[in-house]
C-alpha cells in the first residue's frame, strides 16, 4: 500500500501536536511496511524537525511552503497549492491520500480522501470564547472551504468523538466519520525513574486554549514548571544534562523556553503531576506523553479529556484555577492516592493510546476505503 500524507510543518500552530502526530503517523506506517509520501505545508523544516526521517526507509518527503487554510493570506496559496497535490498524486499513483488539511479534502483526484480533524478556527472560537468567530470576509472563506473540504472527503477522522460532533455540528455531517484516537510510541519515555514532588505543564502563557496561566493565578505548595512551548528545540553544542530538574523558588512558578526531546523527557520522567490546564486540546499529545512517564494528571473537566482519560485523571472544575491548585495539593498531601493516579493514566494509555493501536485503526479504514473504491470501479 502507498499513501500520501500532508502535513503542518509549523511549530507552535494552533495545531498543537501536528507534527509530533506527523511523526507517528508515518513512523508506524512505514514500520509496517507501507510506501509513505509526506508533503509538509507552513514553511520548509529545520533538518532537526526532520532528523526522524533519516532511517526509515519507504519514505520519500516534499516539503514545501504553501500557506495553511488557517493563515492569513492562505486563499491566494490554495489553488496553487491544489494543482501541486493534484499533479503529485498523478504522479505517484499512491493508494490512499490521508490529509491533515482540510482543503484539501475535495481534491479533483481519483483516490480515496482521509481528512483528518486535528483541531480548525470555528470549533476553537467556540471552546476559547464560548461564542462563534465574529463573521469577516476571511473567515467566511475560511469557512467554506472547511466544509468543502470536509463534504469532499471519503472519510473523516477525528481525534475523539467530541471532537467529530463539533465538526459535524459546525461544518455538517461528513459522508463517513470514524474516531482514531491519537497514540505515542512507548518507548520514548521513561516511567520508572523516582519522582520529585513538582507539577508539569507544557503550553505557552498566551495561548488561550491551553491556558496554562491558571497555574500562575494561585499559590502552590509543590514546585511547578511550564514549558512555554510545545515545539522542541535542537540539540545545542554544549552538551545537556540527562537530569534535568523542575525548579521554583517559594512564591514563582518557573517558565522554560523549549526544550530539546530530551530535556523534554527527563522533566516528564521527574514530574509526579502534571497539569492538563487546556480548554482545547484536540490531539491531547502532551498529556499522552505525561501518561507515558507515569505522571499522575491533573485535568480540566471538559468533554474531550473525560473521553479520553475516564477515571483515569483527577479532574478540576472547568477553568478553575482555586480548583486546579486544591487538586494539585490533595495529589501532593497523598502520597499513596497520587501512585495510583500516576498507574492509571500510565494503564490506560498503554492500553488505548499506543501508536501500534493508532496504526492497526487507520489501516484498517484505509483498507475498507481501498476496498470500497475497487467494487465501486
């Protein structure tokens, strides 16, 4: 089988997650021996976002830098960047086209369309602000070329089922709607390191969505720290510590800039909460990592992270921060109640959200499209 991936190279892009579900994505493909063409939009990668591609062998990558329907000025990049995917795929033939755009889910192509709903301007607007966009030219474009896109696809597939009815309820019902929840590779992390007594959170300060400042707007017991960035950073020349250390003083709560995959992974590996503050969030990867490194999660009580993570998490009243910081310290005071919090979430991801089971999903529906496409000729 071959399929044609698209992709957003953007680091930081209200698409959080993307790239990093990217990776995964064609990773666990090509790992099971499926040809893979990747075409990035936004801007051409640094080598050190693209450093994963080096061995996988079955890969063959476009970059370019086409500018996403959600930027500004994207409706005088479309049609070029259309008729670019158009002449691709009559040239490689590939098998599946598995976009994680939606524009270009109406793509004048004989082959079968996988949009994948990552996260988009409306549902966002509606989640952040409790109200829809306030209508302007651009948006209405923006707008309806979603629901091109979306009524073009032979399937579209969402993080969650929230998130599928938020689409369907914006943008109309797709013609086929399936739930693939997003999966992390095990081994990157390290759950079986001694924690320390801190809290993690990843997300920059202004992004309203992930709204990691409800940590800043009370006082804490513990040590916390927040990553202002969801994007990792490349390996400097001086060499880093593997122990890495989250640290505050007694009134502050500490903020890193990014920080490289591994920086990463230790602060992960050492946090025994972490603070899942977001009130959009569709791909939820940063919580899936903190899953991973066997941290016990803190969660924002809203629909997606109930569906995700169940019984798992111990969750705070909706943008609360009073509530999230009294949460923070019943998990702290509780030693023992803190370990099991810190089991399930490492449980249910290990049992849910592994990219083995993300790639068992999407081969499974790229088949049945295949399948369909075939009886239908």
């Amino acid at each position: 089988m071959h399929v044609l991936v698209t992709a957003d190279s953007l680091s930081g892009s209200s698409l959080s997650g993307s790239w990093t579900y990217t990776r995964e994505l064609v990773t666990g493909l090509v790992t099971r021996g499926v040809r893979v063409t990747l075409v990035s939009f936004g801007e051409i990668p640094l080598p050190d976002q693209t450093s994963w591609m080096d061995h996988l062998h079955g890969l063959d990558y476009r970059p370019t830098a086409f500018r996403l329907e959600w930027m500004q000025e994207a409706e005088e990049d479309l049609a070029e960047s259309s008729a670019f995917l158009a002449a691709l795929v009559r040239e490689i033939r590939p098998d599946i086209l598995h976009l994680n755009q939606f524009c270009y889910g109406n793509l004048a192509v004989d082959v079968p369309r996988v949009v994948m709903a990552q996260g988009d301007l409306i549902t966002w607007t509606h989640a952040v602000h409790n109200h829809a966009p306030r209508p302007e030219r651009s948006l209405a474009w923006y707008r309806n070329t979603v629901s091109q896109g979306l009524a073009g696809a032979d399937a579209v597939v969402a993080p969650s089922a929230w998130m599928l009815d938020r689409i369907s309820a914006c943008y109309g019902p797709p013609q086929r709607g399936e739930v693939i929840y997003p999966g992390r590779n095990p081994i990157f992390f390290n759950p079986y390191l001694s924690k320390d007594d801190c809290v993690l959170a990843v997300g920059r300060m202004v992004d309203a969505g992930k709204q990691v400042f409800l940590l800043t707007q009370q006082p804490h017991s513990v040590p916390v720290c927040i990553v202002g960035a969801e994007h990792t950073v490349p390996v400097p020349r001086i060499p880093i510590r593997a122990d890495v250390k989250v640290s505050t003083d007694e009134t502050s709560v500490a903020i890193r800039g990014p920080q490289t995959e591994a920086q990463l992974r230790a602060l992960y590996s050492r946090a025994s909460i972490y603070a899942a503050t977001s009130r959009y969030d569709p791909l939820g990867m940063a919580a899936l990592e903190a899953a991973f490194s066997r941290c016990a999660i803190v969660a924002n009580d809203i629909p997606s992270f109930r569906e995700i993570w169940g019984d798992a998490a111990l969750y705070f009243r909706t943008n609360d921060s009073t509530s999230l910081a009294e949460r923070i310290q019943m998990l702290n005071d509780d030693r023992p109640m803190r370990r099991a919090y810190a089991e399930l979430a490492y449980s249910r991801a290990r049992e849910r959200f592994t990219t083995k089971r993300m790639i068992d999903d999407c081969l499974q529906l790229y088949r049945s499209l295949a399948s369909t496409r075939s009886m239908a000729a």
